[in-house]
C-alpha cells in the first residue's frame, strides 16, 4: 500500500488505541473503565496534525484557503457521519420505545448540523451514567471536533498577521504559539473550574475541550531539529512515558471519577509525549514506542478508526433494546462493528474523499455538496420529527383506582387512565421542586419549604428521594395534626456520612448539612423523618455501611428530644420502567423487577441496624411495593411498576408525586404507630 508522505505509523497506532479503548469501555470491558479518554486522544492527534498542515500553509503562502480547508473538512468527515446518521434513524426507530422517538429525531438533527454536544449538555445528560443513552451520544465529540476548527483558522490567521508584523515570519509563529498558549491555559481553567459544578457542561462544551486542540497544536510548532536533540534514550522515555500514562488513564479513570476535571491530564499530555517523540522520525526505532504501536494490525484498526467509532455505539445500543440482559452481547457487537466499519469505510468514507469529481473541481461543488446533504438529512429527520403520530402509550382497558395495600394490587397492563400517564410521568414530581426548596448539588444554604399549621412540626431531611416523598409525608403530618417543614438537597443525604459528586469531594453537602442540623438543635421538632437513597455514593475505601450507621447515628444523638424516625428507602428498579411499559402496553408485569435486585444499598442496612441499636424507629414500607406477581419475569416476589392504576416510578428509583401521596395514609399509619407505639 503506497503511504503519503509525511505519513507516522505511531499516529495511526494512537488511533487505534483510542478507538479501541471507546468501543471496549461501551461494550462493557471491565480492564477499560476510562476506555471514553479514548476521545482525548483523538482530539491531541487532530489538533497536531491539522494545525501542523495550517501552520505550513500558511509559512508557505501566508494565508489559509479557508475554501479548500473547509471542503477538505466536509470531504473527510461529512459522508461517513450522515450516512450513519440515516442508518441509525431507520434501523432504530422500531426498536427504541415509542417515549424515545422524538428524542432519536431531535439528536439525528442535532448531530447532522454538528450540534449535538450542546443538545447534551442543555439537558444535562449524563455521559456515564444514563439509563437510556441517546444512539447519537458519540457524536458529541464529532461536534466538538468540527466547532474547533470554525474558530482554529480565524485564530491562526489573526495571530500570524499580527506576529509578522511585528517580527517578521519567526514574529509569526512565536505569535501563534503565544494564542495557542493562551486557548489552552484559558480552556484548561475552566473545565477544571466547570467540572465540579456542572460535569455535562465540562464534558460536552467546546470551550472546555479547546486545550486538548491546542496542546497537539503546540506540539505541531515544535521544529523536528530541537526534537533531535533529544538523545535517543530520553526520546524512547518519553514515548514509553507518554504510551503508559495512556494505557494508566485507560485502566484507572472510571465513571465515577471527577472527569473530565484535572484528570484529563493524564491521557492529554501522554498523547502530546508519544507524538512528541516520534517527531521527525521516518520510521519509530526498533524498541520505541512508536514500533510497538505501529505495527500493521494497529495500523488497519487506525486507517478505519473514524469508522469504526461512527458505527460501533449504535450497534451496540440497538442489540441492548433487541435483547436485553444478555452480558455478552455488547463485546460480540463490539468486535462485529470492526468489519461493518472496514464496509462503511472502504464503500463511503475512502470513496468520497477521494471522489475525482470534487476532489479536481474548485471547493464551491464540495461546500454545496456539503451543505445540500447535510440540509437533506437535518430536514429529513426534523419533518419526520414533526409529522409523526402521537404514539400509543396505554390501552383501551380502564381500571379502578385503588389506595396502596398489603399484599399491592397489581395491574396487568398499562391502562388508559393509569396516573400519572407515561409520558407526564419524568414530570410528576413533588411540589418542593415548584416552590424551589429542593437545593441543586452546589447550593448550600437551607431552604426549607413549610406547610400547614399545627401545635407541633414534622420536619422531613433527606435527598431526593426525602423529596419524592414529601406528598405522602404531609398528607401523614396533616393527619396528625402538624406542620411539616422539608429539607432535601439532590445527592446529598441526611445521614451525615461523607458523599461524593462525580469523583470529587461533596462540600457543599457537608456545609448544608451541619447548618440544617444546626438549626434543628437549636429548634428541635417533635418528629424529624429522615429518608434517603440507599445507595448515595461514599468515597472509595470506604465501608459504606459503616459510614450510614455512623452519621444516622449522629443525627439520633444529637437531637435527644426529637422522636426520629428512619424512613427504609423504595425498591430501586435499576432502569426506568418506563421505555418497558410503553413497549409492553398489555403485558405490565414484564417491568416487574425481582425484590431481590431492587431492594440493595448500604443506606438500607444501615437503618435497620441503627433503629435496633438506638431510640429512633424504621419505618419499611416494602410490602407495599412488592409481593409474587404472575407474568413477571421472576417466581420470586417483584417490585411492580403499576399499582392500583397509579404508576409508581418516575425513572429507576424515584416515585411519582401521585404515587407518593397515595401512600400518604399507609404512612400516617406507620408514623403513628412508631410515634405512639414508644412511650
């Protein structure tokens, strides 16, 4: 195969290992749970290689031909992606669930105009950690990727005009590195600023990825004599350096960690170390770096790494709707997108870019071409977004309403007049969300909501799931008479153990809550509930079992007055039954999940212990959630997502206000019996 000059077969190796890094880490891989810096990668390799080509252009000729540049952008990456685009939208639309159709057509437009980070972003959607994960979710770095280079151009040009005016062409590209310089330390300090309070922003946004452009653009600049200077020895180092901090960042980076945040580091500057040492190189010495990873095999993997990337997350998401709960399925479709890849590859991407039609013609026929396809499939998938039918999402069966009972009532089947219906569901939430006293992760000052009026108060603490509670809890407040008042802070329970927010340390949670325990010591209530999620993340290391035991007895200990009473969490179903229920119309019960899965958390246990080993009381209202359904997937007892024609879950694990208030007398009950039963 004749190779263009210039070309490094160490590049094309650091391609293939990001693009295997992403499809192992999407696929399951446990040995590759930071495989996602795989696009890190891939950003350091394009900001050298294609500002190393402006940067040329324009030593050359003292200009860009944005014209040529742009069409030579479109003819790379425009055919490969649209056409994916299409694939993706007629392959999927029957298998994902009637609630997810608008939202395929929406993120199909977003990604044929480059947008689709920013869509992300807007509803903060979570990378890692998404129960129903868009199929277009890889494209937001193909966005990222194609807005770097509207501005990197302008930049450049206005940095070498300005450079050579004042210092001739050295003035030049001192002056581009000085811009570059400034992109990346700006950039830098604000994902590591972004991360911890807004991790999809930090993740998604362009100005927080800019850096990783221009540390391959900075190493672009470095004249490949200084480079070899540098005795072989230390060149091989820092190859090897450069390949290990890879291959590190790979294994220990996780979705749990505070990414992109400082750890972004690690597999940025190893990427600029690798390129670095290969710089100026024909061949990589024999025992380098550079040789190990180019080696033919790693070279084919990079030559379709584009590819490859476009086609294995949709393949892989597809067969997870088409059958679910098999653990092997996404590592086989994970290697069977290596040769759908080398197809779209050979018959698409290869093809197009190489088309004599626009590559002989001025940029105008490729800029038009571009944007008519581009055009095409945006309208395309926005008129289909448009037109399409309201989608069934209950059936004709009308059942009676029913209060919450032991054993539950089940319904078979999703029905007509099922409250909150489906798609009203994500939005059925408590009023403290209305009222604005649930506190978001970074507020930290109390904001307590009050209701009602009694001789003697309730107060409610805890997170979101305190929150979901809080119709059924004042309706039990109101039964006996008292005013309610609510403290719930998303992701930060009321247990006083020590929470993380995405990897990092949760510092407003602590402050948040020692002022709320401040103030109930100072006007303590006759009744304080505390209900949590148990399963609220605690720093690695730790035993999380120990840590809820430890702070739910604190907050017993330090209100002695106060009757405490320790609300066991719900059943957590692991996904939202809602996508199974619109699929599943008159078979229900198939969403039930087995008690034994739902029921976990190390939040749970701990209130078992410390209700045992203290005066406070639990309250576990479990048997009202789950009991043996018929039809469901499991003999054993499952947690059903309708009851009495009120539908339970809002997502995974939080109920729906209307479900919540419902329970409100069996609560009431539970609260006088734990109120009362004690003298």
């Amino acid at each position: 195969m004749m190779r263009r000059a210039g070309f490094r077969r160490d590049i094309q190796g650091l391609r293939a290992i990001a693009v295997l890094a992403v499809v192992a880490q999407h696929a399951g891989a446990t040995w590759a749970p930071g495989g996602f810096i795989g696009v890190d990668v891939f950003f350091v390799v394009s900001g050298f290689l294609i500002t190393g080509l402006l940067v040329r252009e324009l030593a050359e000729t003292g200009r860009i031909d944005l014209p040529a540049f742009t069409a030579r952008r479109a003819r790379r990456i425009l055919p490969a992606a649209l056409v994916v685009v299409v694939l993706t939208v007629v392959g999927a639309y029957g298998i994902v669930s009637p609630l997810r159709r608008e939202t395929l057509l929406a993120d199909a437009v977003a990604s044929a105009l480059f947008v689709p980070n920013y869509a992300f972003a807007v509803r903060d959607a979570d990378y890692f950690g998404d129960e129903t994960p868009s199929l277009f979710q890889h494209y937001w770095s193909l966005g990222v990727e194609e807005q770097w280079y509207l501005v990197c151009p302008a930049l450049l040009l206005a940095a070498w005009a300005v450079g050579r005016r004042i210092g001739g062409r050295r003035g030049a590209r001192g002056a581009v590195a000085v811009a570059l310089a400034i992109v990346l330390a700006g950039s830098l300090a604000a994902v590591v600023a972004l991360t911890p309070v807004s991790q999809p922003w930090a993740f998604f946004a362009l100005w927080t990825r800019m850096w990783e452009f221009a540390v391959g653009a900075l190493i672009a600049l470095v004249p490949a004599a200084a480079v070899a200077r540098i005795p072989g020895l230390a060149r091989a180092a820092i190859g090897w350096a450069g390949l290990a901090g890879i291959l590190a960042a790979i294994a220990l980076i996780g979705e749990s960690s505070a990414f992109p945040g400082v750890l972004v580091l690690l597999p940025v500057l190893s990427t600029g170390a690798v390129i670095l040492a290969g710089i100026g190189q024909d061949a990589p010495p024999r025992g380098s770096a550079g040789a190990v990873i180019g080696n033919r095999p790693f070279v084919f993997v990079g030559e379709i790494s584009f590819s490859l990337y476009l086609v294995h997350w949709p393949l892989i998401v597809a067969g997870a709707l088409l059958a679910p709960g098999l653990p092997w399925l996404p590592a086989a479709l994970g290697v069977a997108s290596i040769p759908v890849a080398w197809a779209l590859f050979r018959l698409v991407e290869q093809p197009t870019r190489r088309a004599r039609v626009l590559v002989d013609a001025r940029p105008r026929r490729t800029l038009l071409s571009a944007a008519g396809a581009t055009a095409a499939v945006a309208l395309a998938a926005g008129t289909a977004l448009a037109v399409a039918p309201e989608p069934a999402l209950a059936t004709q069966t009308r059942v009676a309403h029913a209060e919450p009972a032991v054993p539950p009532e089940v319904t078979p089947v999703v029905p007509a007049n099922l409250e909150p219906g489906l798609a009203d569901a994500p939005d059925d939430e408590s009023e403290v969300y209305d009222d604005g006293c649930n506190l978001g992760y970074q507020e930290e000052r109390p904001r307590p909501c009050s209701f009602g009026e009694g001789d003697e108060r309730m107060v409610l603490w805890g997170d979101s799931h305190a929150a979901h509670w809080v119709p059924g809890v004042l309706r039990a407040a109101e039964e006996r008479g008292m005013a309610l008042t609510t403290h719930t802070k998303s992701r930060c329970s009321s247990a006083l153990a020590r929470h993380v927010l995405d990897g990092s340390a949760f510092g407003a949670c602590d402050r948040w809550r020692s002022t709320v325990l401040d103030e109930l010591r100072e006007d303590p209530p006759e009744v304080l509930v505390l209900a949590n999620y148990a399963d609220e993340e605690v720093p690695d290391g730790i035993d999380a079992e120990q840590a809820w035991r430890d702070g739910l007895r604190e907050v017993v200990d330090a209100l002695p007055e106060t009757r405490v009473l320790l609300l066991a969490d719900t059943p957590d179903l692991g996904t939202s039954p809602l996508d199974c229920l619109a699929m599943n119309l008159e078979h229900a019960a198939v969403c039930a999940v087995p008690e034994s899965e739902a029921v976990r958390g190390a939040g749970r246990d701990a209130v078992r212990e410390v209700a045992r080993e203290t005066r406070a009381e639990e309250i576990d209202l479990l048997p009202y959630f789950c009991a043996p359904i018929d039809g469901a997937p499991s003999e054993e007892p499952s947690c059903a997502p309708i009851l009495g024609g009120l539908l339970v879950y809002r997502d995974s694990h939080h109920l729906t206000a209307t479900f919540a208030e419902a329970m409100g007398g069996a609560l009431a009950e539970a609260i006088d019996s734990a109120v009362d039963g004690r003298g």
